[in-house]
C-alpha cells in the first residue's frame, strides 16, 4: 500500500468510529433517531473509504473493478442513509421527495447487487494515474457508464435537495445547529463535482470524494456532539432548579428502591426527621415512623410495588418519629417509576406534616362536639340574616329541624310581641360590629311562645371584614315563670308585713276609740236619744273594724289559734247546714266526703271561717245560679310529684307529704289569667265598690300557711273556678290514708300516648307511666300528638292529656285519634274534680279524669283498670 491508499483507509477508519459512537449514543436513547440515521450513513461512508483504499492499492484491472464495484455499492446506502438523518435533523414534516430518493437507491443497489454482469453496463478498463504529494499513483478504474453517470448525477442533485434542506433549517433560527453542516455539506459538493469532471475525463487529477465525505461527517458529527452537550448543560442547569425548586418546598419529596431504601429526600426532610440527609440516604424508611404505624406503612408500599401499580391508593396518614423522640403526624403520598420492562424501579412522592391540622381538626371535634351538647340554642347566619347553621338544641327548642331552617331567616321565628324598632336597633348594633344583648319573645313550629335570653355576636375574617353572625340563645321560659312566682311571693310577704304593722296600729286606736266612748257614755248619763244612737253607732263601726283587722292579723299568722287534732270530714259535716243556709235557692249543692278519716291539727273555728269565705266567693261568681261542690280527700305527694303544683300554687311554700284537701268548686264565670296572680292579695277585689272588702280569699290565704299548708286555684272563664284547701295530715290520718290504698298490678302491656305542654310535669307524668311499664310517647300539642300516631309503627293504647287543650279540646282529640289507632282509650287530666266537670257536661260517667294534683300510685290503678275495661 502507498500513502494515499493508508490515508484513505484512516479516513474510513475515523469514520467507522464515528459511526459507532453515534449508534451507541442512539441504544442509549432510542428516541433520538437522527442518531441511528447518522450512525448508518457513517458506516456506509466508511465502508466507501475501505473501498477507495482497496481501488487505490490494486495492483492487476480485476482486482480494481472489484473494488470499484463496492464502491458503488456503498455510495447506494450513503445517499439514503444521508437523506435520512438530514430529514431527521431538520424535523421535516413532508418526505415526499425522500421516498423518491430512496427508490433510486434501492433499485440501484438491486441493480449492482443481481447483475449478470457485473461490468457489462460499464466502458473498457484503463490504467490510469496521478501526482499525489509528489508521488506518482497508478491504478486501474473501469470507466463509468450511463447508470454510473447517472448515480453520480443522482447524488449531486441528493447532495443539493440535503443542503436546501439545511439553508431553510438554518433561516429558521437554528444557526448553531445547521451551521457546521451546511459547511460540510458544501466542501461535500465540491468533491462531487470534482470527481464527476474526474471521472469523465473533464482534467486529470486526484479524486476528493473521500474528503468530502469526512467533512461532511466530522461537522454532523460535531453538530450532534455539540447539541448533545447543549442539551446536557440545559439537564444540568434544569436539574440544579429542579433540585433549588425541591429543596425549596416545604413538603418532604423523597424516592425510595423497590426495597424502602430512601435514594434521595429533600432538605424539609431534615427538619422534618431531625436527621441530615447523608444519615436517611440508603436507610429503610420505615425505621423513621412510629412503631405502631409501620405495618400500615408497610402495606401500603408493597401493595404499589407488589401489584405494579403506577399510582398507590390515596394518601395515608402516619406518625413520625423524630431524632428527639417527639412524634409529629404526617400524609404521605407517592407513585411510581416503571422500568423498560415493566417493573418498578422506585416509588416516589411527597410527605407533609400535618400536626397542626390534625390538633385544629381535634380542636374542631371539640368545638364542634361542645356546640352540639350546648344547652343554648346556637344559630350562624350570613350577613344577609340567612340561617347558616343551627345546633341540636335550636332543634329541640323551636321545633324546626336543621333542614327545615338551613338558608331560612331567624323571622321565622317572630311572635308579634316586639315592633321594627326593636329589630332595627339589634341590626345597627350588629352590623356596626358591636356584641348584641337582649330578650326574645319567639314562637316555636307548633306556635306556643318562648322567652330567650340572647347574645348575637358578629364574626369577621382575617381582613377584619364581618362575614357572620353568631346567636347564642337561652330558653328562660321556666326561669320567667319562677321569677314571676318570686316576685308573687316577695309581693304577698311585703302585703303581710304591711297589714301585720297596720293591724297592730289599728287594733291600738279601736281599744282608745271604744274606751273612750265607753268612758263618755257614762258621764253623760243621762243621754238623751239621739247622743246614744251616736255612741251606739262609733260602737258598731269599731267592732266591724275590729273583725277587719281580726282578719288582717289572720293574713298574716299574726291571730290566736288553738291547735288540736281534728277530722276534716266532722268539721265539714259541723258547718253542712249553715253553708246550706247561706246559699241561694237557684244553687245546688253537693258534699263529698273521704272515705277515710282526714284527721289534722288545726284550729277548727279558723278552718271553718275558711271555708264559709270559700262558699261565699263561690256564691258571688254564681249570681244566676249554678252549681257549688265541697269535697274532702287525701293526697301524698313527693316533692317531684309537687311540680303539678307550677299552676294555682300560692308560690310560697309547695307543700308535700300526706296531706288532706279540701276543695270548693264552682260553675260561675271564673277566672282569667291575669287577674289569678292578685287573688290572694289584701283589698283586691272584682265585685265592684261597697259590695266587699277583699279580705275574704288573704283571709283564707293566711289561715292555710298559719297551719302549714297551702291554697291553690284553678279556673278558665266560662268553666267556673276550683279552690283547694291543702293541709298535713298527722300520722294517724297518714296511716289511715295509707291503708286504703290497694295496689293493683298491670293487666298487660301498654304504649301511652302523653301531651303535657309544661316540660317540667311531662317529664314527671312519663317517669310515671315509665316506672309503671308502659312505652311512652311523648309530646308538647295536639298537632304534634297526631303527627306522631300516624308515624307510630306500635299502636298506641292510650292517650292521657288535658282536658282542656291549647288550642283544641281533650275529648274531640281523642276521638280524632281513634280514627288512627280504633282500640285506643283516654284518661284526661284537670285541676276541676271529676264530679264538677260532669255536673257541667265538660266529662260523660264513662270517660276518666285524674283530677291534679294526683300521687304516682292512682295512676297505675286508674290505667289497669281503663285498659281491662
């Protein structure tokens, strides 16, 4: 070989080399295909190369034609193969001129490849020579014919299609990366013209092809190389903000192996764990949770990793341990990263501490659990007014139920009882930020009232902008009640103070007055007449004023009494004929008696006065007739069972124990609401001027609490009036109540239907009927009461309620109710005693009534005995 063949053959040599490279570099990156395209086109080129030193080296004609030959050969895969990458590089949409190009080349390599002959379609072979370096080179070329010629036609015209291709390439922007190539592509060009004009005998001199192509593939190959390492340096620079942007969150990003090995974790980690990052690099990750969260860990790793999923199930939350032994609670999330064949090559994701959100939630459970147990009604509205929440105890309350109330205004509650200026001023008060205190009187679902004591309180965001308002309500409906009867009490103490200090007074001035008419009456004796019927009439006035303040002293304990033991029934029976006597002939009246001895301690002349003012007020309610009961019976009540006394009490003393009662009804007009609570007042009276002195009920009033009892009043206009003398029995009239008292026993189970609106003496009359073994069904009004029957799955036996109804009346409701339950029976309650309301047609015989108060043991006896008739 000489030194033109071994230059060529160095050439193919760094081009074999090149090409491989870039072959390696694309099984790298398979997604790189200009890569592959590159490689192959410099394996041709090389193989070309090897060709040329082979031609250069022959010594005989054969041996040159043959190498000429794969010359040709290799140029047929060096067109395509550079067609290809360039196509590849510039990112060329339309190939249409590509597929052209590489029919050509396909046809003629079938050509070179399956010819008969492999020369014949070539001219006669020559000797040829020239001058290289100052060396003569000889070999032998076979002369090139039409298909030859045209080859090398088709490679100028591919040579100039690819540089086309990398001018628009290169006006496109894309300068530094087509630069080089257009310069290689040029020099390429040259040595195709070159060796055309060669080869056809244009001028004698060395071929340069071999040149060509090695510029050509040396400034691909820097283009490549230099895009390669643009694009490493850009990985670099995103790597290092990818790594600035990780380290940067405050959320732990972390990747573990297929093993829980941590690869990598981000710097929150190590505020996170406590541990710098070399020490969890390679460390298991479980070994830096909480012992008792490890196994769910666990599962939750290797289900990803087992099962192959490329995105774990939700996030789980988790304790971690830190280096100082403190625990913090933290959500884990992750997914993973799949190999080529499919397996799992790592999992990662973030971790975020949420121990401060998990102890707000806990403090919101808290919050939220106290707001729910609260006993004052809690109701959050929009600035607009619109109900927004409410607490179960609003619910229980007003009735309404959250749903029915969510989104409605608080006016749904309005009762009529305050005017537009008093919600006004609540309003401005609100709205400019400041706390509202003040009184509701509010209406619940079923339309009873409802006094609340109410804070209202705006809520603002972290702008300081009022977004809500919070209502904190307290029902005082029982408490006004109590404070009304306190204030009663205080009332009637400060009356009987007052008459104690007037009687005293006045008794004095009587003694002076009728002494001192005495004293007068004697030293004018003789008197004439007239002067007599003067003294005799200051005589009069004075013992009538003498009884008023007998009566006053009797008001206020302040009168003589002789106590002894005393049966009621006697005492009643002693004074039969004189109340008969009193009364008038259009008023029947009726005695009863209990059928055991009522025996008390008390002073029976004062017991009588008592009941002589009690028939006398019964008679002034009657003045067109009616009918007047006096009846005698005893009671025990605990001091639970006294709660039926928060109606007609004189609200000083609930009397409880064995007690006997006497009790005067009437069928006069009695009494209204308002006028109740001064009955029993000094002076107070409603039979007009000069027709009494209104001392007879404060009369009556003072006598039951000088013996340690109590009076009570029930009355509604229209259905007369029923006044009960209540007094201790002693323990032989207790003993004597006592053994009357027949127990009987249920005769079968039962469901009981109870309306009471007074919550304090329905939860009484149920804890009855409970304690007896009857189901319970309790309620607050009729409305409500057949709501619940057509609701019941169990049918309802019985029904106890108020005769006399909010709204309705007792017996119409109950016979409405057996339309829904036929077999369905009713005791009603009242404070009229049954015989009264029967004389009046208010109760048929066969209906029952337990007459209040009442102890706990009647009312098993009375239900036994209504369910087994």
């Amino acid at each position: 070989m000489h030194g033109l063949s071994t230059a060529v053959a160095c050439l193919g040599a760094i081009t074999f080399y090149v090409g491989f490279y870039h072959l390696l570099f694309y099984l790298q990156s398979r997604e790189r295909r200009e890569h592959l395209a590159f490689a192959l086109s410099c394996l041709s080129v090389g193989f070309y190369d090897v060709a040329c030193a082979g031609l250069y080296a022959a010594t005989t004609i054969e041996a040159g034609a043959a190498w000429q030959y794969w010359q040709f050969v290799a140029l047929t895969g060096t067109g395509a193969f550079t067609v290809w990458f360039t196509s590849e590089f510039v990112g060329r949409k339309s190939r249409r001129w590509d597929y052209l190009f590489y029919a050509y080349w396909a046809i003629q390599a079938v050509v070179l490849l399956f010819g008969k002959n492999q020369l014949e379609w070539h001219k006669a072979a020559a000797e040829k020579s020239f001058i290289f370096f100052g060396t003569a080179i000889s070999y032998h070329e076979v002369e090139p014919g039409a298909l030859v010629n045209t080859q090398s036609l088709i490679g100028l015209a591919t040579c100039l299609y690819i540089l086309n291709s990398l001018i628009a390439f290169y006006h496109s922007g894309k300068r530094h990366e087509s630069g080089p190539i257009i310069l290689g592509m040029l020099c390429l060009v040259g040595s195709v013209i070159n060796d055309t004009f060669v080869s056809t005998g244009i001028y004698k001199s060395v071929y340069l092809i071999e040149y060509g192509y090695m510029c050509m593939v040396l400034a691909m190959a820097y283009s490549l190389t230099r895009g390669h390492l643009r694009t490493q340096k850009a990985l670099r620079t995103s790597e290092e903000k990818y790594r600035s942007l990780i380290n940067s969150v405050p959320d732990v990003i972390y990747t573990v192996d297929t093993q829980g090995h941590i690869l990598s974790i981000s710097s929150a980690g190590v505020a996170l764990f406590g541990y710098a990052q070399n020490e969890m690099i390679g460390q298991n990750f479980l070994q830096y949770l909480h012992p008792d969260d490890a196994s769910t860990a666990r599962k939750f790793f290797y289900s990803a990793v087992i099962a192959k999923r490329s995105n774990p199930p939700g996030t789980i939350r988790l304790r971690a341990l830190r280096k100082d032994g403190t625990v913090r609670w933290i959500a884990v999330n992750g997914s993973t990263t799949l190999d080529d064949d499919g397996e799992i090559a790592q999992m990662q994701g973030i971790i975020r501490d949420v121990t401060e959100n998990c102890k707000a939630k806990e403090d919101l459970a808290r919050l939220a659990a106290a707001v729910n147990a609260a006993d004052e009604s809690i109701v959050i509205t929009d600035t607009t007014g619109a109900i927004q929440y409410v607490n179960p105890c609003f619910e229980q309350m007003t009735g309404y139920s959250r749903t029915e109330i969510v989104g409605k205004n608080p006016r749904i509650l309005n009762s009529g009882k305050h005017d537009r200026a008093f919600y006004a001023k609540m309003w401005t008060t609100i709205s400019s930020g400041e706390t509202w205190r003040g009184h509701f009187t509010n209406r619940k679902k079923d339309g009873t009232l409802m006094e609340e004591e109410a804070v209202i309180s705006p809520v603002r965001d972290s702008q300081g902008k009022i977004v809500n308002y919070v209502a904190v309500k307290r029902d005082v409906t029982q408490q006004r009640v109590l404070e009304s009867q306190l204030r009663h009490s205080q009332t009637m103490e400060a009356i009987g103070r007052l008459a104690k200090g007037i009687a005293h007074d006045f008794t004095n001035m009587l003694v002076i007055i009728t002494n001192s008419a005495h004293l007068a009456k004697k030293k004018l004796a003789p008197i004439p007449a007239e002067v007599q019927l003067l003294f005799d009439n200051i005589t009069t006035a004075a013992n009538k004023a003498g009884e008023l303040t007998s009566q006053l002293m009797a008001f206020t304990h302040q009168q003589t009494v002789s106590l002894r033991d005393v049966d009621l029934n006697k005492c009643v029976h002693g004074i039969e004929d004189m109340v008969r006597r009193t009364l008038e002939q259009n008023v029947r009246f009726a005695i009863r008696y209990s059928r055991t001895p009522s025996l008390v301690k008390v002073d029976p002349g004062q017991i009588e006065q008592a009941i002589i003012h009690l028939v006398v007020n019964a008679c002034d309610a009657m003045p067109n007739g009616g009918h007047l009961t006096l009846e005698t019976s005893h009671l025990v009540l605990s001091p639970a069972e006294a709660v039926q006394f928060s109606e007609g009490i004189t609200r000083k003393d609930v009397v409880t124990g064995p007690l006997a009662v006497i009790t005067v009804s009437d069928t006069g007009a009695g009494i209204s609401s308002d006028i109740q609570p001064h009955i029993f007042e000094p002076f107070f009276t409603t039979k007009g001027k000069g027709k009494s002195t209104g001392l007879g009920l404060s009369t009556v009033y003072g006598i039951a609490r000088m013996h340690g009892g109590a009076i009570t009043v029930y009355s509604n206009p229209g259905t007369g009036s029923t006044f009960a003398l209540y007094l201790p029995l002693t323990q032989a009239g207790a003993a004597a109540a006592d053994a009357s008292d027949t127990p009987t026993r249920i005769l079968k189970p039962a469901t009981v239907l109870l309306i009471e609106e007074d919550p304090l003496y329905r939860g009484l009359l149920a804890k009855i009927l409970k304690g007896c073994g009857y189901a319970v069904l309790e309620t607050e009004n009729a409305k409500l009461a057949l709501d619940l029957a057509q609701d019941a799955k169990a049918k309802i036996d019985l029904v106890m309620c108020d005769l006399l109804l909010a709204g309705t009346d007792g017996r119409k409701f109950a016979d409405n109710l057996k339309r829904i339950h036929p077999q369905c029976k009713a005791v009603f309650l009242s404070g009229y005693p049954a015989a009264h309301l029967r004389e009046q047609g208010l109760l048929k015989h066969d209906e029952c009534l337990l007459a209040r108060p009442f102890a706990a043991s009647v009312v098993e006896p009375v239900i036994s005995s209504i369910l087994a008739g």
